[in-house]
C-alpha cells in the first residue's frame, strides 16, 4: 500500500520541489482553535502536518513550545484528544499526512499496541516520540508495524557515521534531520553543515530527508530548502499563532512554505 | 555481586535510556570512558585519595544509644554521611563523576540540584578541580535553600534558577537536560542521583556504595553480625541505594526505603513514588513516577527539597517489584518531629531529607525488640534546614 507520506514525496519529487511540514501543539489554546488552524493548514501550503501532543516534561523543546504544551494541558488536551483531531481533519483531507508529535510518557501510559491503533483509526501516519531512541523503540515500532504506521528516527549533528547505521535501521516514511544539536526554537545550524548530514542520511536511509530546528523565516526556510527534502518550522508558527492568532500564523506560513518550495536547481 | 544492570541498562524492565537523539552519542561516550575508567587502578587510586583526604572518609557508624533508649528496642546504629566535607553524601558520587569528566578532558560542569546538596557538592570538587560549574535549581527551591544558593555562589559556580514547571527539581532537571543537548559536546552533565539515562543509575550507585562497604566492615567489628536491617530516606534513592548496594546478596538483611509521603500519601501532596505512582517513562529512564490517568506528571510535594521528585531510581523500582527492598513513608510532620528529637537526643542536627527514615527506624526498632540490629543512614546534616524548621516553630532568626 503507498502510504500518504509516499505520495507526497513522490507528488514532490515530480514537481522537482522541497516540500513544507508545519508543526502546530494540538490543543493549544483550545481543541476548536488547534482544530481550526490545523484544517487551514493544507491550503497555506503544508505538505504534511506535525501534531504536537503536550507533555508536561517537554526537556527536548525550548520555551516556547513548553509553553504553548502547558497551555494545552490546561484546556485539557490529553492523547485521545489530540487524536479526535486527526478524525476530524480527516473527514475533509484524505491526502496531508499527520505526524503526532509527543514524548514516551503518556502514550506508555495508554499502551503502545493501543495507541498505534487508535492513531490508525483517526487517520494518523505516522509519529515522532523524541525520547525513544532507536534503543527503546522496538516494542512501539512492532506496533506501528502492524497498522502500517511510519516511526520517524531523529537524527542530529551528533549522529557521526558509527551511529548512523543504527538509526536509520528498520526507518519509515522519512528521517527528520535536527539541524542543531540543542532545543526547539534555538538558532538555526549552518547551510553547509545541513547539505552534508542531508546527503549522508538520505544515503544511508533511502527515504527523504526533512531538517527542522531553528527555521524561522522565509529566507532560512528557502537556504534549507536547497538541500532538504521538506523544511519544518514548529516554534515561528506556535509563537505567531499564539502571540497574533490565526490569520497571522497562517500568512507565516504561506510565507515559509513558498520559500521552501521553489524549484530545485 | 548483583548482575545488573544489563547491557542497556535494564534493572529488570526499568532503567535504559530514554534521551533525545542528540543525546545518545554523548550517553554512549560517557558509558565507554566510565566503562573504562571503573577498570583502572588509578582512577581508584585518584578517587580513594580523595575520599580519605578530602572528603574526610570513612564516615563514622555511631552507636546511637540516646536514640536506641527512646526507642526501647533494636539498637540504633547511625551512618554518619552528614560528617562529609560539604554536609551530605552527595559528594561521594560528585567525586567520582568528576573525576570522570577530568579523565574525558570535560571542564565544563553541568548539574541540577533540589535542597542544594547536590549542587554545593558539585560546585565544590569543580572548584577543587579548576572546572566550570552550572547549577540548575529551581526558583521554589532557590526560595527555600538560601544559605546551600550563597554557597555554590562563594564556590564559584553559577546558579540558574528555574522557573519552567513546577519550578523545582524535576524542573531543573530538564532544563539540565535542556542544556547538556544543547552543548553535549565540551559539557559534563553530573546527575546528582541514581537515575536518569544509563549508565548514571549504575554508576552513581558505585560511586555512592562506598557507604555500605564501609558500614558493613564497621558493624561487623562493632558487633561482629550483620544488621537485621537497613533504613534510608528516599528522594532519587542515591544515599538509599549506596548504602543497600553491599547488603543486597546478604538476604537476612532487610532493606527500608522511606519515600517522603508530605502531607500524607492518600493526598494529592506526597513524594512518595513507588507508594503512590505507576511504571513510566522521564529522564532518561522507566521507573515508577507520580503521574495522573493520562500519563502527565504529577507536581511532587515534600518539606524537603531533595525529596521533593516525582520520581524514583530505576533500581528502586526493581528492588521494589522484586520484593528484595521494602518501601514506606513518612509524612512531613513526622519528619519535623523527628529532626527536632535527634538534635534534643543525639546532639545531631539531621537533614530534613534524612529525618525521614527516623521514625521508621524507631518503629522497627520496637518492632525487631532488644536483639535486633539497624543502621540508619543518616545521609546529610541539617543545617541548612535550620530556616525551614524555625519558620515552622514561628520563631524569627
């Protein structure tokens, strides 16, 4: 079966274009207003979707994303809420895919075989557990194995060549190359640095490279987009979102997503 | 010995290493150079020398007979770690770490700390050692700790406090986190307990089982047997599991962990992880945490600082699960009682943390009768707890 994340990288591959995933925090400030943004995404020109679910312990992201995953526990965002997202983007979008976006905790909670079923179910693709390293993700990886779900492998500076092997081992869908070792929302790595880790990675796995971690404006997002299969910016949309609301996230995000999907050289 | 952890760092199905990417090759260069160093005799030889000269090892085991009266029973030995160089057990595992880090050529230390023992420890063997030092601490605990912030202060570390979250230790902890992954590569992270990502539980556990090593030859020339029992307060567990590392395989020694159980276990305000938690995934590791029905993580509470953790060492939980270690509680109430009668009885004044296993060892104490036998760890000494008690008597100093 091709799932939607192959179409899209091969509807991108076609067009000879770098694609634009968009990170938002479901939930945050309310399920409605998440849901809202989410639905509008698509048609500001987001190729795929990252679904952030909050945690309180977020010790990978920077403040704001902290910040915007508190404000999301607070309206009572929990796992199964952030699904009921993806059941309702579903009901008018068959082709974005959805990454969920979240650390082990409270899906460990629920049950990895339950969550990889309940994520089918609502129309998810794939997800990305930034503390479950290829060394423990085995049992969640078995599940998603079993409805055809992609676990998304991080990869980083620090991933030299001795490592890489072991972490794009058993990879689907695509790798996301964290393009600075540090937190969300951070400063962005060096062009040259990121065309080199791209080539490797995309070597050594196969599948496409997305680079994500410190792209905050158009021009970033254009110099990554040169070397990377897609750009991924989190923080400059939740920070727009939150601090000016909808139209003016969604403006951000035709911005950055135009940038990055010029034609390749 | 004990044959665990395994290879990844599992104590049973708890422990293993829960990081970011961008931690996972610092974490396996940390495990090969301690791997390594834990091998040579002159890492051991550097780390004895310390520990005799500097920190002022071996800590005494004293007969507390005051105690042992008051308790009409089991006699009453104490482990006496509040006698170390910086107050507290917490040196034994920094000198180690340290002494690490020199062997990888790190200079910049990183650290977290909740009652500020961890951190003046810390901030102590860098200063010794001509080392950068960074303490994270929560701005609630900043708050409560004053005289441990001054100290790290005159020793020349830099103390950032905390203001994410809850604003204390679990706090600190990620913003350690935060940091480390940010510069993993000139940066030292030196956990101040037996948890987080392997291999810290296994190998902060050594560095702290000179305690039990030591109170072990100790009983034994005092009262030639082993004790029936073995009882220490818990936070993280270090001072808890270096003391119980040496009993473990000797079954007819009971092993006692007391959680800080606030303002009572059955509240929502307690520490008291195995007694009130689940099995989960935070920092780095799997053990048992205070969560709620969604798998968030629940605020801890404790008059303590260095108890106040929602989590747990993933030795704990295993001991724990396997029944080889007992867990219990005591309050914050009890604990303030407690303090007050070692200081009146024994003329030690007790860390609040460590107060905590006293009234539970005066139980046992009745409990084993006259014949019976128990050392207590008395992990720190209390006198940067002198505020917090004097504020509860509503005495102004």
């Amino acid at each position: 079966m091709t799932t939607r994340i192959d179409k899209t990288f091969a509807r991108l591959r076609a067009a000879n274009q770098s694609g634009f995933v968009a990170y938002i925090m479901g939930g945050d400030p309310s399920h409605a207003a998440s849901l809202e943004l989410m639905k509008a995404l698509p048609d500001a020109g987001v190729d795929i979707i990252e679904l952030g679910m909050p945690f309180t312990d977020p010790a990978a992201d920077g403040p704001v994303i902290e910040l915007a995953g508190l404000r999301a526990l607070k309206s009572g965002t929990t796992v199964r809420s952030v699904l009921d997202m993806a059941t309702d983007f579903r009901k008018d979008n068959d082709d974005t895919p959805i990454i969920l976006m979240g650390y082990a905790n409270p899906i460990h909670h629920m049950g990895y075989a339950e969550f990889a079923a309940a994520a089918k179910d609502s129309g998810v693709d794939g997800a990305i557990i930034v503390d479950l390293p290829p060394e423990e993700d085995g049992e969640l990886r078995a599940a998603f194995d079993q409805h055809d779900l992609a676990l998304i492998r991080l990869a980083t500076p620090t991933t030299d060549d001795a490592r890489l092997p072991t972490v794009v081992a058993g990879t689907k869908g695509f790798v996301y190359y964290v393009s600075v070792a540090g937190i969300t929302g951070a400063a962005k790595g060096e062009n040259a640095a990121i065309s080199d880790a791209v080539n490797r990675i995309r070597t050594a796995s196969g599948l496409p490279v997305v680079v994500g971690f410190g792209i905050k404006t158009p021009e970033q997002s254009a110099q990554v987009a040169a070397h990377a299969d897609a750009v991924v910016v989190g923080s400059a949309i939740v920070e727009a979102f939150h601090k000016n609301g909808k139209d003016a996230a969604l403006a951000l995000v035709k911005n950055l997503s135009a940038a990055a999907q010029v034609n390749r050289p | 010995m004990t044959n665990y952890p395994d290879e990844n760092g599992r104590f049973g199905s708890f422990g293993g290493r829960y990081v970011a990417e961008t931690l996972m090759p610092p974490i396996l260069a940390l495990e090969s150079a301690y791997k390594e160093a834990r091998k040579d005799p002159s890492f051991w030889a550097e780390f004895d020398n310390f520990a005799q000269h500097y920190v002022g090892r071996p800590s005494p085991l004293y007969f507390a007979e005051r105690l042992t009266e008051y308790g009409k029973g089991a006699k009453i030995y104490l482990k006496r770690e509040d006698l170390n160089h910086t107050g507290a057990h917490k040196i034994n595992n920094v000198l180690g770490q340290l002494l690490l880090a020199k062997r990888m050529g790190k200079k910049r230390i990183i650290a977290e700390t909740g009652a500020g023992q961890h951190g003046v420890a810390t901030a102590t063997m860098a200063a010794r050692l001509g080392m950068d030092c960074i303490v994270f601490m929560g701005a609630v605990d900043i708050e409560r700790q004053k005289p441990n912030v001054f100290r790290m202060k005159l020793l020349g570390a830099e103390v950032r406090s905390v203001t994410s979250g809850t604003s204390t230790l679990k706090d600190a902890m990620n913003d350690a986190l935060r940091d480390w992954v940010t510069h993993a590569s000139e940066t030292f992270y030196c956990i101040g307990t037996v948890a987080g990502p392997a291999p810290y539980p296994e190998m902060v556990r050594e560095f702290q089982s000179i305690i039990g090593r030591e109170a072990k030859a100790q009983i034994l020339k005092a009262e030639n047997r082993l004790p029936d029992a073995v009882v220490a307060c818990i936070g993280g567990g270090s001072n808890a599991m270096g003391i119980f590392h040496e009993f473990i395989e000797d079954k007819n020694v009971r092993l006692i962990g007391v959680e800080a159980a606030g303002r009572g276990v059955d509240t929502d305000e307690h520490a008291a992880s195995l007694t009130g938690g689940a099995p989960g995934i935070l920092h780095g590791n799997r053990t048992y945490l205070l969560q709620d029905e969604h798998g968030q993580i629940n605020d801890a509470h404790s008059i303590s600082a260095g108890l106040d953790y929602p989590g747990i060492g993933p030795e704990h939980s295993y001991l724990h699960e396997i029944g080889r270690a007992e867990y219990v509680s005591c309050t914050d109430n009890e604990a303030v009682n407690a303090f007050q009668l070692c200081t009146k009885l024994e003329g030690i004044i007790p860390a609040l943390e460590s107060a905590h296993a006293l009234p539970r060892t005066l139980d046992l104490a009745k409990e084993l009768g006259g014949d019976g036998l128990i050392i207590m760890n008395m992990s720190g000494r209390g006198d940067k707890d002198v505020n917090t008690i004097a504020g509860l008597m509503g005495v102004e100093i």
